[in-house]
C-alpha cells in the first residue's frame, strides 16, 4: 500500500500529492542535509502561511540543504495512514519524517498543539524530547508561540525565538557540520544553544535570559519570488508581499505589536520588481500587501496608484488585508476598486471611546462611521468589523456602547451592504502590557455572547462567534507553564486533533485530561500581580518590563500612547538607534513617472485577435487526484 493508493479513500486528495508550481525538488542523494518544514494544520492553512514560504525558500538556496515541506493529515487521512502503516512524509519526496536531519513547525496559535504531536507520532518520531537518540531528528519551532515556549517544552528540542530568516541558516548550517563531524545530539544541541535567539530546553539554565532574533533591514534579506502556487484552494489564494514588518501603534491587547517592533518597511522600488517578478511566476491575479497595519506604511497612497497604473490592464486586483479604521482613505477605495473591489476588515475592538482609550486603539467613533459611510459609497457590498469581549475594565455600558455602534454602522450602510460583525473573547498574552490581566470564563463568556445574541439583530446584519470553549483552553496556553505539556500530551492521546477546528474540537476531553491532572481552569484566567513572575520572563523580546508596567498603569486611566513614528521615543526598549531601529520608506521616492511601463511583466496589455482553441488532455500520475475545478484554476494561472 503507498500513498496513492489511499487517495481515493479522502476528502480532498490534493491537500497530499505535492507537484505544485514552483515547488523545488532536489535530488535527496546529492544532498548533505535534509529539513522538514512542518505546519501543524491543513495544507490549505499552511499554504497562506508567508513564513514557510519564506524559510523555503532560503533553505533550498543552499546546494548542500534540502528543504520539504509537511502539513497535518485531516482525520481521514489519518485513518488511512493508520489502518495501512504509512508514516507521515513531505510533499516534495514521500520521506517520512523520522528520515530528516530537522523536523522544523511552525507554531501560529496555541490550538495546534496537539497536531504537532499527532505529525511527530504519524511520522515516527517521540513525542518527548528526551525519548529521541542519535538516529532522531532535531525538532525545532518558531513563531509567535515560540515567545512562550514552557507547555511545549517537553516535545521540542530548540525554539527559534524571533525572526528566522537569518537564524534558520545558523541552526541548518550548525547541524550540517555537527553531523559531517560526527558529534552526537547532545553536543549539536550545546551549539545550538549558543546561537543568538535560539532557546533550548535541555541546555539553559532556568534564569539563563533568550534574547529574539532581529532582522535589521527587511530589504537586506531575500524574499520568495516563486513563491510555491498551490493546486487546491487556499485560504488566501494569491500573490502576498509584505511591505513592512512590526507595528508601533502599541495596542495594549496585541502581541504581534509589541513582539514584532521595531517597524522596518520595504523600499517601493523594491517592492515594485518583487511584484512584477512574483506575478509573473505564479499566474496569481491577486496581490496582496500584507503588513501588520498596511495602511500605516509610509508611502501607501502613491504606492497604491503606481502599482494600479501598471496592473489595471493585466487586471490583477490589489488587497490591503490589515487596515485601520483612520487609515482607509477615499483615495485608497479608489485606487483599490479599479481592478475588483477586495474585501475591507476593520477592527475597532471596542464599543465606547473609554474603552478604545484604555486598549490605547487610538481611533474615534466619528473615524469608523467616516469611513463606513465612505466604504458603501464608493460601492462595496460589504464590510467587516471585528470586536472582543471581555477586555480589562469592560463594564455593561461598554457592551451597551457596542451594540449601539453596530446598529449606528448598520444605518450607515443603509440597506447598501452587509455589514458582519465578529465577536472574540478576550485573550491576555505574554510579552503585552495585558499580560498580568484576568480573562472572562466560560460562563461569564456565554453570558456577554447571549446578550449580544438579544442585541444585535437587524436586516443585512450578520454576527459571528467564537467558541467560548476554544478562548478557554487559548488562554490556559497563552500563560501556563511547563506542566501543561502534560495536558498537552493527555489530550492528544485521547484523540484530541484540530483543537482549533469546532467540527473536531473534544472540549469533552479536554476537561476530563485538566480533571485528571488536577488543573483548575479558573486559577489560569485570573488576574496576575505585578510582582509574578511568569513562565516566559527568561525570553527577551526587547521590550522592557518597566514599560510594559507603564502601559498597564497608563490603561486603568485610560491614557493614550502615541506612536513612535509620529512623536517621541516611548523608550519601550526595543530599539538600540543603532542596529535594531526604525526603517521608513518615506523618503524612498517613487520613479518620477510612476514604475515602468515596459517589459515583461505588460506583455499582456496588449490586445490581439480573438482566437477559440480546442485542448484535449489527460490527467496522469499525481495530476488525476485534482477536481475540475481546480485543474480548471490551474490552467487559468498558467
């Protein structure tokens, strides 16, 4: 029995036949290391992943390195895999990964914890860290999850903590000539351990501090410019090109703002040849400006229009996927809906302007019905805004205030559009000055989502949840120790997969593993001192504890924290002025007439003689696993 035999048996077998277009496929034999790059969820999910993408592509750049790549098998495929012996592999080559020199995951949310176990038991590799040899491969994650790495501890060997482009190089190359030398696991991990911003649990000792990894100039570095172009449907299934990376705009709530500093943008001439150049290797008609706040970069509005000047006739439409309400301008929706009018997400989080202060959001209720107002009459369909629940200090007119906002940016939309409204609970991460707050429970969840349910009713009104039981277990992650990786461990062997799915979610056996090992939820949500200390203080990330304290107290009065880049340094410790430091792209101007107009990335401007071809094929090997549907997308691309 082998792989293709049991793709009959599953849901969507092209999630497993690999083949896709740009994908690199090395000769295994010539190669002198091999790496596994591991998304712990479905191949469609990981494949919008830009991270991946991006290690890809570095690590295949080295002749002497190999790199694969490996999603998380839906439980049918499980099953198959189970029922006939067949380890896990990567998509590129079929190897299982027991076979990899590196089993590399990347950690995005702390639901996919249980997946990472389930690959490494489909790929026959030990759960436990201390239960691998010699003959095992290294595990190593990054990620944001990385920046608290205590629940997953146990099962991986060393954590990339920070950016990896540079780091990813240091540890394969390490590995390599540990490997070619004969050293053992234990001295590889001693080496690896003395790579900056990489942690390794078997190796520091407890108060031995983790500084992150920082990528200076974002521009310095390459980015994936055949970028693999998956044969299914993804769940952003275009060309993404981040234009700047970090964010200072100090949301009070928001881990990736404040782990991720300092912002560093991407020039836009450069920008410009990356896009041309991903375009035309992929056949994507989409293009994607992905930034944690794309319309704070710098040059956003001339950007926008040069590259709709190019693209307009080649009719590939542009996206800004992360906007601020202040920040979607006329002249954006007008740039945007030249092409095809992609969709807006906004996120005001709160429902009052106390509120919105003390999360330090920086935005008004007049800024998101300006810009409501503005979305529905430029002639979109559609908008969605995101709110949470349970945010420290919410009271029950916070609540009030929020239904009435919605049912205010409903009377704007006026019968023109569909307005949705998202609804999350409240989660406190490591790293952010909420990091000491108390979380809602499960009840008092409920109870907030009820009266949401009673409130927000209406014609062309459209709200969505989330599961009350996922924000709980989230939270029981997002701040516990070491000893959850036995819970960890506990669910997953009582067939605990896709925690983050509701179609799979078990929350029945999630509660009968925290009964059986004595934890109380309730005790994970609470309110933190000032004076804890937490599992994660031995990672660095730059910011320092007194400012994180300063933003806490500067909460409660509900004062505001202005951005950096528009007045003085808060000196929240990340920057050194020197090496780590801001990049803008403001005074990076434009060509004067725009970009070029020329080369090959316009060939098809021009028009030519309508013709109707016939084409007769037939799908062979791995290809006659595709749908219809998608073979009929992959011919359009082509």
């Amino acid at each position: 029995m082998n792989w293709e035999d049991i793709l009959l048996a599953v849901e969507k077998p092209s999630r497993y036949t690999g083949g896709e277009v740009n994908a690199v496929k090395k000769d295994r034999r010539a190669c002198e290391l091999s790496v596994a790059l591991a998304f712990p969820d479905t191949y469609e999910v990981g494949m919008s992943h830009l991270g991946l993408q991006i290690l890809y592509a570095i690590l295949n750049q080295h002749p002497r390195i190999l790199a694969e790549r490996c999603y998380a098998p839906w439980p049918d495929m499980e099953r198959q895999m189970r029922r006939h012996g067949l380890a896990l592999a990567s998509l590129e080559s079929h190897t299982p990964l027991h076979r990899f020199d590196i089993v590399g995951f990347s950690l995005q949310y702390e639901l996919s914890y249980t997946n990472v176990l389930n690959m490494l038991d489909l790929g026959g590799v030990p759960l436990r860290a201390a239960d691998r040899n010699d003959g095992h491969p290294l595990v190593i994650a990054g990620g944001p999850c990385a920046f608290h790495p205590a629940p997953m501890a146990r099962f991986i060997d060393a954590f990339v903590i920070g950016e990896g482009e540079e780091a990813i190089s240091d540890i394969a190359l390490a590995v390599l000539d540990d490997k070619l030398s004969g050293r053992g696991r234990v001295e590889t991990l001693q080496r690896l351990a003395g790579i900056a911003g990489v942690y390794c649990p078997a190796v520091h000792t407890a108060e031995e501090p983790i500084k992150k990894r920082v990528i200076p100039d974002i521009n310095a570095w390459p980015f994936p410019l055949r970028p693999i172009v998956p044969l299914m449907q993804t769940i952003h299934n275009r060309a993404t090109l981040e234009i700047a990376r970090g964010c200072t705009r100090g949301c009070r709530f928001c881990q990736a703002g404040m782990v991720w500093r300092p912002v560093r943008e991407r020039h836009p001439a450069g920008i410009e040849r990356m896009a041309e150049e991903m375009l035309c290797s992929t056949g994507h008609h989409e293009l994607s400006l992905l930034s944690l706040s794309a319309g704070d970069y710098s040059r956003i509005e001339p950007l926008l229009a040069a590259l709709m000047d190019r693209y307009q006739g080649r009719r590939v439409a542009l996206a800004l996927p992360s906007l601020r309400v202040e920040t979607l301008t006329r002249s954006l929706m007008e740039e945007i809906k030249r092409v095809r009018k992609t969709s807006f997400t906004l996120a005001p989080e709160a429902g009052t302007q106390r509120l919105r202060d003390a999360i330090n959001k920086g935005n008004s209720e007049a800024d998101l019905l300006a810009t409501i107002e503005q979305v529905f009459a430029a002639g979109w369909k559609s908008v969605k805004l995101y709110f949470m629940l349970g945010l420290p200090g919410e009271t029950q007119a916070d609540m009030e205030g929020l239904a009435d906002l919605a049912h205010q940016v409903l009377r704007e939309a006026k019968r023109r559009g569909q307005v949705t409204i998202s609804l999350s609970t409240f989660v406190p991460k490591p790293h952010t000055p909420f990091q000491w707050a108390r979380q809602i429970g499960l009840a008092e969840t409920r109870e907030k989502q009820d009266y949401f349910k009673r409130r927000l009713r209406g014609p062309n009104l459209h709200v969505k949840w989330h599961d009350a039981r996922m924000s709980l277990l989230e939270g029981i992650f997002s701040r516990g120790d070491e000893t959850l990786g036995l819970l960890i461990e506990r669910a997953f062997q009582s067939g605990c997969r896709f925690d983050g799915w509701s179609e799979h979610f078990r929350f029945d056996l999630w509660e009968q593993a925290m009964t059986d090992l004595a934890i109380r939820p309730e005790a994970e949500l609470r309110e933190r001192p000032l004076t804890d200390r937490f599992p994660w203080d031995r990672i660095d990330c730059g910011l320092s504890r007194d400012f994180l304290i300063r933003e806490w107290h500067k909460s409660t009065q509900g004062e505001l924290t202005a951005d950096c880049r528009m007045e003085q340094c808060h000196l929240c410790g990340v920057c050194d002025h020197l090496r780590v430091k801001m990049i803008s792209a403001a005074d990076s101007p434009l060509p004067a007439d725009g970009f070029s107009s020329t080369g090959a990335g316009n060939r098809f401007q021009k028009s030519a003689p309508e013709k109707r071809l016939r084409i007769e094929f037939t799908k062979l090997g791995p290809s006659r696993f595709l749908s219809h549907l998608e073979l009929s997308a992959a011919l359009i691309r082509a």
